[in-house]
C-alpha cells in the first residue's frame, strides 16, 4: 500500500507572499531542478508532514484522553512490527476447499501482489493454480505461483495454514490431533525459516491447539502466531442476532470468545445494536426476555458448522471471508479488533500455562498488537477460565515444550 507525504504552504497569505514568479527558469527547463529551485528558495515556508498518531490527545493536557495503554494491553513474549514493504506476499498452506475459498478471497479483495499456493498435491495445486491464472482479466493484477516446494513462500508477509489430517473412522480426537502435530512439524519449521519476519495464521482445527503448536514450532514471538479462532462464529452471532432484531449484521457488535467449539462464550453482556447496549436496553425498558432465548441463539452459532457439513460437505465460503478479513487488518495495519486465537495467559484470570484461545484482539502489521479490556460479567468470565482449561488439558498431552 502506498505512503503518501503531503507538503503544505502554511504561509501563503497576503503578508507572507511566496515570492515565486522571480525565480522561475525558463518553461523548457527540467521539472526536477525546478521543483528544487523553489523548494530551496522557499524552505522557511515549507511544512513536512507524514502520517502519524493525532495530536489531538496531547492537546489536552495532562488530563488528556490518551486511553491506548488503557483499553488494550499486550501479550506476552512480543516483538516489534516487521519493516512496512510496497510489495506484499501472501502464502495459503492447503489447497483444499478452505485453502482456495481464501485464496479466491484474497485475490477478489486486492489484498496481496503476490499469492503463493503450497500443496502435496501436485496435480491439483497445478489445476488450482491455472483455474485462477485463466481469471486474470477479472481480477486485480496477483501474481500467482503454487508448488509443494516450501520455498515458494520465500519472503511472506503472511502465511495462512489450513493443511490438516482427516479423521479416520473410529479415530479418537487426540490421535487425529497428534497427528496433525506431526504433520505440522514439516510445514511450520520451514515456513518460518523462509520467511522470518512473517504473520503465521492458522486455520487449520483444532485451531487453538494447532495455533499453539505453530507458536511453539516456529520459535516467533506470540503476537506473530494467530488462529483464525472465534472470527467466524462472532460472524454467524451477528449474523443470527441481526437476523432475529431484523437489523444490518454490520450494525451489530457481538463476540464469541473462548475455544472455537463447544466451550465457546458467548459475550452478552457487551452486546450493542447501532450503539445501543441490547441487555440494558431491554432491562431499561422492561422488556422481558428468557434467557433460554439466548442460549437458543448461541447454541445455533455451535452447530452452524456442523449444518453447513450436513448440507454440502464441508464449509468453506464463510471462513474464506474470515481469514482475508484477518490479513486485510493485518497487512493495511487497520488496527481493527478481531476475536482470534492468541496467547492468553495473564488475561481475565487465565494464569497456567501458555494457553491459546479467542479473546478481541487489535490486529495490525505487527500481527496482534493487544488484547481489548473487554469487561466481562462474573458468569462469562468463569465459563472462559473453563474453555481454558479444558484447552490446556489437550496441549498437555502432546508433550510439547
């Protein structure tokens, strides 16, 4: 994306003419000297300016209104943003249903400049690969590239992993996790090694598990390694609660917190409607509400997955828009709170051990840049130190460290 700097000529009034007129060249002369001439001749006049925090906050006072420090804090073991480049580079590991949903994503947003596609799968990551190329006319200028040579990803801003083993008959959960450590210990190392400087996502389930093991694997700092977490399910909560107010899903603000799966939270209490608290709102009013209702809605957002699958095989649209609205934040330094999987311990009373899970989190080009003080009621917040912990008892048992 590009930097623009904008120059302004503060003192262009009656009693501080910028006397130019005397100093021009010829009109054949070179615009570059020109331009030198009367930025040399009129340097006092001149203003540089570049983006950059408001000084708005400092303006204030001592009592100013600089909450920053206030409303998000930051992870542990972070590092600071990789260096702002021109040119960007995606890379998705998987070129499964998930895999080119994103990949697709990504190219109908103008995300990247360059789009690398990593797969076994020789054939058809080739296939993948033309099938996209052969949509050039439509699309905004990628480069598209695919191999099952790591080294494809050479140079990343973000490398996007929905690489997974499938579940054979009968297999219990944790020998399907177990064996999807093992197939992480080929992708990560040398994604990381290719690419040192990038933001790791993953996609790919158990995401909060997985997510831990890609931050333990690639040996980056924690606000570099992300799960695509509870993005989606707070989707389908806006979507539902929309549905169910009759109002624009945009126009609500609602998160899913927690494990992506059963043990999820769903925040009601900070849910808002157009500004509006919806909780307080109705207890204001006096309008009765069950809150069997409520969990009726959250219980629907659980198995909204699970229908998807029931209904066409797999899911693969609603994530593809989730994890391109990751990179999106991320890649234009948007600094929009998304809730993802990060590294929470230290947050909410979540105290043992290096667990991830989904909390609102402000992305931005340093990956996570902190994690909201989201206030959570005594109920919500017990339920949470709960999906913790039942997500540590599994990181427990593959022996990672």
């Amino acid at each position: 994306m590009q930097t623009f700097t904008r120059l302004t000529v503060p003192s262009l009034t009656r009693t501080a003419p910028l006397a130019l007129a005397s100093h021009f060249p010829p009109l054949n002369a070179p615009i570059t000297p020109l331009c030198r001439q009367i930025i040399q001749h009129n340097s006092s006049h001149l203003s540089l300016f570049t983006m950059q925090k408001s000084a708005s906050a400092a303006s204030l006072g001592p009592g100013g209104l600089d909450l920053s420090d206030s409303f998000f804090k930051p992870i542990q073991n972070t590092s600071a943003p990789s260096p702002t480049k021109r040119h960007t580079k995606i890379s998705v590991i998987g070129a499964g249903n998930v895999g080119m949903a994103i990949a697709q994503t990504i190219l109908t947003q103008d995300l990247a400049d360059e789009l690398a596609l990593v797969d076994t799968n020789a054939n058809k990551l080739r296939g993948e690969m033309l099938d996209l190329q052969h949509a050039a006319a439509f699309l905004p200028r990628t480069k598209i590239l695919a191999s099952t040579d790591y080294s494809a990803t050479v140079g990343s801003d973000i490398c996007i992993v929905t690489a997974g083993a499938r579940q054979i008959a009968g297999e219990s959960r944790l020998n399907l996790l177990q064996r999807n450590v093992d197939l992480f210990r080929g992708i990560i190392p040398p994604l990381a090694r290719y690419s040192p400087e990038m933001i790791l996502m993953i996609v790919s389930n158990p995401v909060d598990v997985l997510t831990y093991v890609a931050w333990k694997l690639s040996g980056f700092p924690s606000n570099r390694v992300l799960g695509s977490g509870t993005n989606l399910d707070s989707s389908r909560f806006r979507f539902l609660i929309a549905d169910h107010l009759d109002v624009n899903a945009q126009d609500v603000q609602a998160f899913i917190i927690g494990e992506h799966g059963d043990s999820s939270v769903a925040l009601w209490s900070s849910i808002s409607v157009g500004g509006v608290p919806v909780l307080s709102f109705l207890e204001k009013q006096q309008i009765p509400y069950e809150k069997e209702t409520l969990e009726t809605i959250h219980k629907a957002v659980v198995d909204s997955a699970y229908e998807v699958i029931r209904l066409k095989g797999y899911t693969s649209w609603a994530i593809g828009y989730s994890a391109a609205n990751l990179a999106r934040s991320i890649l234009r330094n948007q600094r929009k709170i998304h809730p993802v999987s990060v590294l929470a311990k230290g947050f909410y009373g979540i105290g043992d051990g290096d667990v991830f899970l989904s909390l609102p989190a402000q992305l931005g080009r340093g990956g996570v840049l902190g994690v909201t003080n989201v206030h959570l009621t005594d109920e919500e917040a017990e339920r949470l130190r709960d999906s913790a912990k039942a997500i540590l008892e599994v990181q427990n048992q593959l022996g990672l460290k």
